[in-house]
C-alpha cells in the first residue's frame, strides 16, 4: 500500500531567492548551528560564505580547492562557528568569524568524499574513497584509530543524536551502523541496490533515512535493524536527505532537478510504501545537496545548473 498523509501546512513553500554565485555545479551546502551562515562548495574549486541574515555578497573563504573528484565533505560544528570540508586527503577548519583555518591530516592514504561532526563536538569522522573511515578527537586534538567500513567510497557519514552510533552510505549500495563506544554490536543494512549517496538520524535518533542511486529513500527502524518504508516517487539517484529539526518532515534532493518533502509518522508500519507530499521544481540540473535551517523555515538546495536556491516557507 502507497501511503500519502497530506499535511496541508506543510505544502506552502516556495522558492525566495536564487543565488548565481558559482559558475560550476554546487556539490553541497551546509547551514550553521545558529542559522546564521550557509556554506557552499562548488566544482569551481571555491568555498563561499554567506550571511543569510543580510544580503551581503558572499565571502569566499578558499578559491583552489581543486581534487580529482568532486568534493561532498563540508559541514559545520554543532557548538562553534567551525566549518571543516575535504581537501583531498586533508581536512581544513575555518573559523567562519575570524577568518582563520588550519589543516588537519588523518593520515588517510586516498582522498576523503564524506565529514560528520559528531553532535557533542567531540568527534570529527571523514569517510574515504577506499572504505576507510578517520577520526580526530576535537578534545584533545588529536588523529584516533581508522578502521576499514566498506570496499567501496564512503559517500555520506552522520552521527546519531547521542553520538553513540556512526552511519555510512557506501557505494557497494550498503549501510554501515557503528557503535562508538564498543557496547553494541555493528551492523549492515542492506536493501539498497545501488550506491547510497547519503545518510542522516532522525532527530530522536529513531529512525535512519538513506538515499540511493536506486531512486529511492529507506527508513530504517534501528532499534531491530530492519527496514521500515521504503519513500518512492524520485525518477533520478537521490543524492542528498535532511530531516526538519523536529524529525516530522524529511527533505530529499535528486539527479530528477527536483526537491521532495515527506511527512513523517511515528505510526508507520513495516513494508510501508511513502509517497511525498510536495515537490520543489525550478532548478535545470541534479539536485546535489539540501540542507534544513535550524529555524525549520528554510530549506537551502544546491545544483549542477550553478545556482543555490533557498526556499522558505509562506505565511
């Protein structure tokens, strides 16, 4: 059975601003911990620093970061304005108020496709081309034992809410479930069929979704290990998921141009089929990357066609 809760409130959205700021493919973005900032890497090679709350030109804070592949690693701390991307096989943090970076090496072989700042902002997790996923210890400043999670790219990590579990989508079409503390076993979903391109909790640290070449999104039940729903209606790779701050809507992103919202229930039953409840259209290229304000009335997109959308909500 195809399921579609149709939420009226949560279908008033449209696109305010179209930003042409990169003259190549925006790989991803990422929006603050207070809301304040949105961050942007591009095929351009740069990474460029807006004020969402003025309409201040953009600041780029680097114009070489040139890589053999395009470059999905960029989020920021969860307590600091501390902003880390990729860089082949080295991390940068920035310092997005003062300006002032500096260069981590985990001591990884190939380059990194994937960051996650765990949410206590002890942990910083880069996943790599050959599988293999690092760790620096923010605390102590300081690289901490890898370990080989996949045989293929790591293309998404996300620590759950409590920082107790680390996720991976691979491109062996796998998703890796990691316990931190050794207190619980790992685990390996598979459901997928094709590359999973990204990963991320549920506020509640519930529920996983998982997006896939396959066109399709998963919600994974974690507390059994077991696949939920599976969320259709994507005619192209889903490449990027966010969850609203309270966990009741999910954002997707896909190689189709479009955006779709999914409403959320705590009453969903195992082998449920979702169907979204909006689509976002205006962008001419894949979706890559989408991200959700903390304020949950901005959701912020970032294309192939060059251009950074955000969408807000309507009154």
């Amino acid at each position: 059975m195809i399921v579609n809760m149709l939420q009226p409130q949560l279908l008033n959205w449209e696109c305010r601003d179209t930003r042409s700021i990169h003259t190549d493919s925006v790989r991803v973005v990422a929006i603050s911990c207070d809301g304040k900032f949105l961050a942007s890497r591009s095929d351009d090679t740069t990474l460029q620093l807006y004020n969402l709350e003025t309409s201040s030109t953009p600041k780029i804070l680097a114009d070489h970061l040139e890589r053999e592949y395009p470059g999905y690693g960029l989020v920021f701390s969860p307590n600091s304005p501390i902003l880390a991307v990729e860089c082949d096989k080295n991390i940068q943090l920035w310092d997005v108020i003062t300006g002032q970076h500096r260069v981590l090496d985990l001591g990884l072989s190939v380059p990194i496709c994937s960051l996650a700042f765990s949410p206590n902002g002890k942990l910083l997790a880069a996943g790599s081309f050959d599988g293999i996923i690092g760790f620096w210890d923010l605390t102590r400043d300081q690289i901490l034992p890898a370990f080989k999670a996949h045989s293929f790219p790591i293309w998404s990590l996300a620590f759950s809410p409590d920082s107790l579990f680390l996720a991976s989508g691979s491109g062996d079409g796998t998703v890796g479930l990691w316990s931190l503390n050794g207190q619980h076993s790992n685990a390996l979903l598979v459901g997928h069929s094709f590359p999973v391109w990204s990963v991320v909790f549920s506020p509640d640290g519930l529920t996983l979704a998982t997006g896939s070449e396959d066109h399709t999104i998963k919600l994974w039940w974690l507390e059994i290990g077991q696949e939920l729903a599976t969320l259709i209606g994507h005619s192209g790779a889903v490449k990027s998921l966010a969850f609203s701050p309270e966990g009741k809507t999910l954002v997707s992103g896909s190689q189709d141009k479009t955006l779709r919202l999914w409403q959320i229930s705590p009453d969903l039953q195992v082998g449920t089929l979702l169907s979204s409840i909006h689509t976002l259209t205006g962008h001419e290229g894949s979706v890559e990357t989408v991200a959700y304000s903390p304020s949950e009335r901005l959701i912020v997109s970032g294309s192939t066609d060059g251009t950074i959308k955000l969408w807000r909500t309507v009154d």
